[in-house]
C-alpha cells in the first residue's frame, strides 16, 4: 500500500479492534443526573456532526508504543468527562433533558490498511477519503435512531506507519460546534499535561436557567424549526486554501477612499471569503440552470460572549443563531461589494440587537428570524432557489490540539447532509482554509471559476 500509483478510495479498509465505554473518572453527583436541555437545544438539527484529525508519525516520539497512546487518550478522557458530565449521559425518553448517570461514551479503537503519507498525498485531489475515518458507530444515524445511542462517539484509527486518526461524532440536539470544538482541544491539554480532573474547568451548565425549553409547535413554522434542508444530491468535498495577499488587496480596493464603489468600513477576511464563495456559487448556479436564482446564505452565530448573562458566556450545549441572509435576482449582477454588505448589516443587526435585548426578547427574534427566513417566503417556498451555510471556524485552535504528540496535519469537518462551506485557520496561522462540500455539478463549475481560483493558491 505504499504506492501513490494506488487509488486508496478503493482500497482503504478499516478493522475495527475494540469498542469500549469510556466513564468518568469521578461519579456524577446526584443533583446533577438531569441535565435539562435549553430552548437553543431544541431548535438544533437533527443529526450526528463528525469532526476528524489526522496526526502523523511523530519520530521524536518513536519511544511512546500505541497502546501508550490509546491509554493515555482513555484515561485523559475520562478525566474530562468528569467535568463535562453531559457528553457521557444518554437523552431522556421525553427528549427533554439528558440522563446523567455515567453511561459513558463509545470509544472504538481500529486499524486501517495504508500509510499516511500515501493518504495525505491523495486527499489533495479527492477529500472524500476521510469519510473513511468517520466513527463507525454513526454511519448510519438518522432522526430514527439519533437519541438511542450515545451522545459522543470517538475513534481512534490507527495506521501502518504508526500515525493515527482522531475522530469524534457528537449529537446535535445536545452539543454545538463550539462545544465540541472546545471539549477537543480541552481533551488534549489533559492528555499532554496531565491535568488532574478537579482542575478541569471551561463550560457552564445553566443555559436553560435563562432559555429554558418552550413549546416550538406553537412559535415555529414547521419547515423553519431546523435551518438547512437535507439533500439527497451525493456531496462531494474539496479544501480550497485562500490566498491572504489577494484578500489583502481587495481589502484595500474595496476600501480605498479614491476608489468608485467603495465601503465605508473595513471588511473582516470571513465576510469578504464569505462574499466570494457565495458569488461564485451563484455564478454556479446561473451557468447550471440558465438564470439567476433566489438565495438564502445560512450564517451561524456563536453567541457566547454576546449577550449581558454571566450563564452565557460559555455553556455547554447549543447556543448559536443560523442566521439568514438573501439574495434576490435584480437585472444586473452584484458586485462583490454588495455581498459583504448584504453580510455585514445582518450579523451586526442580530448583534447589536442581543447585546440589550432580554432572554425573551432573543426568543422571539429567533423565532421570527427563523419563520420568515426559513419558514416559506413566497420566493423560497419551493426547490427554486439556492440555499448554501458558511460556517466560519477561524477562532477555534483545532490546530493546537497536541495530545503530547503533535499537532494535526489535516482536519475534515460535516455531516455531508446540506451545501456548506467550512473556514478555519490554516496550520500556519497566517492564512483561511475552506473546505467546500457542494454538489458534484457545482464543485466542477467552482474549480473552473478564475474570479475564485483568483483567491486561491496551489
């Protein structure tokens, strides 16, 4: 297997060795076995979100074995989850809250049949291949079975020459990106520090004091409960890295005081990125289907830090806004301009609205947002219009998630279920990777589009 002349997309083969549940290392008090999820929870999608590091063999440390390292995860996972105490629980019969009473989370330990190396190489053209490494146990999860398993499933696969995957599915009803991005990076500064459990210490627990769970049937539209549609189109994905001098030099064009068009505040990089992806992708559009189609750009929104309530700052659970941005088709096409202003007067309306507004205040706003937005507009009440998310990752330290033995090479994101585009920090830090899972037609047409390709870089 260590020819690249080999496609691995045929030829990977993982074997699964050991599945395991992984308790915490402290029993749970019992005043903390019901763990109510909040209004924010209840608004989540439906599904599984998988999250896929990938670390290579690391010589230096040629003297730690792999059951070293397999035991040196475990133990340190079990130490975390003493303190985020809801990722080992199970939901409720009701739905309504989780049972905290230790049942752990899966861990499943496997081997896979190729060199690392060889792997890396190919995912430079085909970035299906990390659909390999998604946790076995979640391959198959859907509304009918998502609240019987449990609420985070991790893997560890390991390859022949010694680097391994690290890959974590957690449910979406419970746990946003946030969370699991934070519990993650968390995880693997107890593993390489050794930090004991009772020094554990980044998440609060009382969301639902201040959003406590409502009755959605009678708030929501029932298409705007949960933004971003399934497709049954097959997605294919591609990681695209962006170039920081073009973005500069746009910066300064779009805000250049001598320039005709310009703007009259300085973009950040995630809304100009934001703007050419979505331009580009009704470009995409137009050329596929003839003519210039509404389009709704899904825009999530971490809220923490956002609003006036100390529990706020940094709960466990779901706590973001998807929030809707349009396009509608006018007789010429938009410059690039009118995107990012499209964007920046949205997200920093939503903003400075729950910077003041009370817990109940936000709830009605989200809910109106969600009901006219997602709820059946007349021009999006049918299949004839474009729907997209970007989901901008760029303050997280995925990167930096060194468990004692580097940092990851590679990270896959998703679920494969709706149009999206992830941002997040290249492992330089200077630059935005993208990674793109789009429709097969419209991946072809973007990898063909010079204004994008303009911003990218081989």
């Amino acid at each position: 297997m260590g020819s690249l002349c080999v496609n691995l997309s045929d030829q990977i083969q993982v074997e699964i060795i050991s599945k395991k549940l992984i308790k915490p290392s402290s029993p749970t008090p019992n005043h903390l076995q019901n763990f109510k999820l909040s209004f924010f929870d209840q608004i989540a999608e439906k599904t599984h979100m998988t999250l896929v590091l990938f670390y290579p063999h690391n010589p230096i440390n040629s003297s730690y074995t792999l059951n070293y390292m397999v035991q040196q995860l475990e133990e340190s996972l079990s130490r975390i989850l003493t303190h985020v105490y809801p990722a080992a629980g199970r939901f409720s019969e009701s739905k309504r809250s989780i049972n905290c009473q230790d049942q752990g989370i899966t861990f499943i330990k496997a081997n896979v049949n190729c060199q690392m190396d060889d792997f890396l190489q190919q995912t430079r053209t085909n970035f299906d291949l990390p659909l390999h490494f998604w946790p076995q146990r979640i391959k198959n999860v859907d509304a009918t079975n998502l609240f019987t398993i449990p609420l985070m499933v991790v893997q560890i696969t390991i390859f022949q020459c010694g680097g391994f995957a690290l890959s974590m599915s957690t449910a979406h009803p419970a746990i946003d990106g946030w969370t699991s991005f934070m519990f993650i990076y968390k995880w693997s500064k107890v593993c390489k520090l050794g930090i004991p459990a009772e020094n554990i210490n980044f998440m609060s627990f009382y969301l639902v004091n201040i959003f406590g769970p409502t009755d959605i049937s009678k708030m929501f539209k029932p298409s705007a409960i949960f933004p971003g549609k399934r497709l049954d189109t097959k997605l294919v994905a591609k990681k695209f890295v962006i170039d920081e001098v073009s973005l500069l030099k746009l910066r300064d064009k779009l805000t250049n005081c001598n320039n005709s068009g310009v703007l009259s505040f300085k973009p950040s990089r995630v809304e100009m990125i934001t703007a050419i992806l979505w331009r580009a992708l009704l470009h995409a559009s137009q050329a596929i289907s003839g003519k210039w189609k509404p389009s709704l750009m899904s825009f999530p929104l971490n809220l923490r830090g956002k609003l006036k309530y100390p529990e706020a700052y940094n709960p466990f659970g779901n706590f973001i806004i998807e929030i809707p941005i349009t396009f509608e088709p006018k007789v010429t096409d938009m410059a690039l301009q009118d995107f990012i202003i499209l964007i920046r007067e949205k997200v920093q309306k939503i903003i400075n609205y729950c910077d003041v507004a009370s817990a109940d205040d936000v709830v009605d706003m989200v809910a109106n947002l969600y009901n006219e937005s997602y709820g059946g507009r007349e021009w999006g009440a049918n299949d004839d219009f474009e729907e997209f998310t970007c989901s901008s990752l760029c303050r997280f330290h995925m990167q930096e998630a060194d468990f004692g033995w580097g940092n990851p090479s590679l990270m896959h994101f998703g679920s494969r279920h709706n149009q999206v585009f992830w941002l997040y920090s290249t492992q330089c830090g200077t630059s935005i990777a993208v990674q793109m899972d789009l429709k097969e037609n419209y991946m072809d047409f973007i990898e063909r589009d010079q204004d994008f390709l303009a911003f990218t870089k081989i």
